[in-house]
C-alpha cells in the first residue's frame, strides 16, 4: 500500500508522522498542513538522505499525484513512504486546518 486516506493520515499525523510537502513554494505558502516539511518535487531525490529511517514518511502534494510518485521513489530507496489521495486539497474539504506562509508552522 503506497497510498493513504485523509483519515488514515489525519490519525498518523496525530501522532505526530512525519510529512512532507513535495509542491512548489508558491504553493506551500499558500496553505500546508501544519508540520509539513517543504521538498519540492524536483528535489527529493538529493534530499532523501535527510529524511527518517526509523518512521514512515507522509507524502502530500495538491490533490496525490505528486505525492505518489515521490512516495514511489522514497519506498525504491528504502523508505517506508506513503502518498496521501487527495492531498491539500482533500485534507482542506475534510475541514482540517492548514497553516499559511513559508514556515512549517504558524
């Protein structure tokens, strides 16, 4: 299972999982889940070495294809990586908070 629900995710996250948001910085500060660490896309293959090892890796974008293609390349480099259907979007239509700006949190 490469792919997460908002739920599924929602209760990771409360847990304090890890995530990153894999969209462009225009995109980022304009509202991302709270926590959210910023890897644009292009960058994920230099920067995987600085993620964890020891937790799964949440991966959000806008609405999960960005996601899931990182997510992909983080589990073919040995992470336990997993992309979130629906993305910002979704989490936003379930009525979650998002913070806005370029920091991860408010």
């Amino acid at each position: 299972m490469t792919e997460v629900s908002i739920d599924q995710f929602a209760a990771a996250k409360a847990g304090g999982a890890f995530v990153v948001d894999v969209r462009e910085p225009g995109e980022y500060v304009q509202g991302h889940v709270a926590g959210a660490e910023l890897i644009p896309l292009s960058e994920v293959p230099q920067r995987t070495a600085a993620l964890p090892t020891n937790q799964p890796v949440y991966v959000i974008c806008a609405s999960g294809n960005r996601s899931l293609r990182a997510a992909e390349y983080l589990r073919a480099s040995g992470l336990d990586a997993y992309s979130v259907n629906g993305g910002t979007a979704g989490w936003i239509r379930a009525g979650n908070p998002v913070v806005t700006g370029p920091h991860a949190e408010a």
